[in-house]
C-alpha cells in the first residue's frame, strides 16, 4: 500500500480571492501536506473563514488555482472543489439548521402537527449527499460516529432540546457522515461554556487520530487542540505566517499577530495567552476614558414575548425585557422558573433563541 504521508494534499496556488467587492489573500500560496492538521488564528475579521470557504467553493477565487490531491482512486486531482469529500461545520450552518426547523415548528403547528419533532438522528442521515434511501452500511456508519463523539444519548432527542455544544457535535456527526477526506471546523467552540468546549476538544483531538485531515479554524490559542501539527496565521486578508506549530506558536509572533504586548506559555499540550503587565497598565488607563464608551448603544439587551418550551413543558413564557446601558440587572426566583434559561438565551446556549425576537446590543441574535 503506497505511504501519502507527507505528499501535498491540497495546494493553493497564487490564489487571489473575491469577497464582495474586494480582493483579498493577493496571490497568496499555502500547501497541506496529507499528514498534516491545522489552526488558522488571526484578529476578527483578518479572514479566517472566508479563506476556509473558499477550499469548499463557498467563495470565489479571482485568480489562481486550489489543487485537491486526496489520496482515492475514485477521485483523481481536482481543481473544481469535490464537495462530497470536504465536511463544513460553522456558526452560521448551526444557524441556518435552527431557523430551518423554526419554520418546519411553524408549518407542524399550522398542520397540526405539533407533536413531531426533529431528532438528531435524522439531522446527521441529512448530510449523505445522495437521493437514496438509508442502507445498513449508513447505520453501521451511523453508530461509528456516535462512538466517535460520543452522542449516543443525543440520536433520538428533539434538536430544539439541544445545548449549544451537543448541537456542534451533531453538525460534526452530519459533516463526518459522508466520510470525507477534510473536515473543516470554522471556530466551533464560540458560544460553549468551559465543560462544552473540553469536551468537544477532545472529540476533535480524536477525529484527528483517524484519515481525515482537519483543518480548525480558532479565536484564542487555547482552543488549538494537542493533535494540531501546523499554524496559519492570517491578518488583514493576507496569510501573515505559517509553519510548524512549534515554530510559529511564540510571544513575539502572537504578540504581532495580535497587535498588543502577549505572552504565551505552554502548559502540557495547551497553550495559554496572557496580557504583559504593560498591557494591562494601558488597558486600565485607556478604560477610564469616556471614548471608550461612545459606540456602545443604548440599549444592550432586549427580548420581546420571548417564549421557551421542550414539548408541553413552557419554561419562558412571552417574556419582555429590556437592559440599557449603565443598568446591573438581579434575576431572582425560585428553581426552574428560568433563571438560568434567560441568561443561557443571551449568550447563545439555548438554540430556541434565535426563533425568537431577541436583540443584544442592538442587532438580531446570531
């Protein structure tokens, strides 16, 4: 059997990207060998998923080529993206999922047929790209996956129900269904709390262990996952730096990626960012200034007839509320009266939010 460690996997070369009316990634190159997994870091808006999307067909390139060299003999090298064998998994498909079953909850009702539901066994079957009916190799499959991640328990549950970290492990389950050669994971942990994002770090990490090659795109050096061999850092729509995560990954590079004094330490397999105390001195100075706070709106929350349920079970019930700037809000009652759910809704943990009318600092949720 031939050995494909360390022959390229897929090349970009001198590929110029659109995105919108700009061009962006000029000319730039970047190779994945097949032995290879890897982190893109950079700022907000520095061009991490659009560089991502654009390996899937998701953005256009202006110029150059992306060669697809994975190692099948059904498949030979591709220039035109093979999508069957590349898995997506971002925000906005978690997204896309939630207001697609709002309106389906929408149509139920009207049919009356509120009593269905979508399980998570059905969203991850979704993703085999083929107008077929389900065979016994797609349960065995299936049941891999759920071993994979460990969802076993989640197969049959309403994805309404879902929190925020078991619904990404079932986007995973969808994009892993079809067994492709690359799985690309546009910062997955946003919005998880710290048990979420440990555990879907190590059902990453162990993906990583198998054929398929991944590519995780991150906000914070903490989430770069130990099975992770290389770095691409990207600021302003340009590739900044890239290399072997032991090359890349100092102080001095972090610091200028970022554009603020950083120091990085690596404890075990994880890396940790700090500010230098210099930072920390400026950003304390620099907060007592009024202009820090001119761009902040005036109201920072608000829900209008915010409701909540699992089932029969209503947890929030047309709830109204509004928080404004300078406020500090307490949220008191008695356990289940939905304390928790109202806190869980603002930061994105409970997917019934965004099937909801709710703004946080002035724009939609999501």
């Amino acid at each position: 059997m031939e050995n494909n460690s360390n022959k390229p996997f897929i090349i970009l070369e001198d590929v110029t990207l659109r995105l919108y009316d700009r061009l962006i990634f000029k000319n730039s190159f970047w190779q994945i060998n097949s032995d290879e997994h890897w982190a893109i870091l950079g700022p907000n808006g520095s061009g991490k998923s659009t560089l991502v999307r654009s390996l899937w067909g998701g953005v256009p390139t202006r110029s150059g080529r992306i060669i697809y060299q994975f190692p099948d003999k059904e498949y030979p090298n591709h220039i035109i993206p093979p999508r069957d064998l590349i898995g997506y998994v971002s925000f906005e498909t978690h997204q896309n999922l939630m207001s697609y079953e709002a309106e389906k909850e929408e149509m139920r009702e009207f049919a009356g047929k509120s009593d269905e539901i979508t399980n998570s066994r059905e969203v991850i079957l979704s993703g085999i790209i083929s107008n077929r009916s389900i065979t016994p190799l797609d349960e065995e499959r299936l049941i891999e996956i759920a071993d994979l991640l460990d969802i076993h328990d989640l197969l049959n549950r309403n994805i309404v129900s879902l929190s925020t970290g078991e619904m990404r492990k079932v986007l995973i389950a969808r994009a892993l269904i079809k067994s492709p050669r690359l799985l690309i994971l546009d910062e997955p942990f946003d919005g998880l709390d710290e048990k979420s994002r440990i555990s879907l770090s190590e059902s990453i990490n162990h993906i990583m262990s198998n054929s398929i090659r991944v590519i995780l795109v991150v906000h914070r050096l903490e989430e770069i996952v130990p099975n992770i061999t290389h770095v691409l850092m990207v600021k302003g729509g340009k590739i900044f730096m890239k290399g072997k995560k032991e090359d890349i990954l100092n102080s001095e590079n972090i610091s200028n990626l970022y554009g603020c004094d950083l120091i990085l330490e690596k404890t075990g397999q994880r890396y940790i960012v700090s500010y230098s105390k210099k930072e920390i001195d400026e950003t304390n100075s620099n907060s007592l200034s009024v202009n820090g706070i001119k761009n902040i709106p005036e109201i920072l929350v608000e829900m209008k007839d915010m409701t909540v349920k699992y089932g029969e079970k209503v947890v929030l019930d047309r709830l109204s509320w509004v928080m404004k700037r300078g406020e500090n809000w307490a949220i008191l009652g008695p356990n289940g009266s939905g304390k928790s759910t109202i806190l869980r809704l603002i930061l994105g943990d409970n997917l019934q939010g965004y099937a909801n009318q709710m703004l946080i600092f002035g724009k939609r949720k999501g």
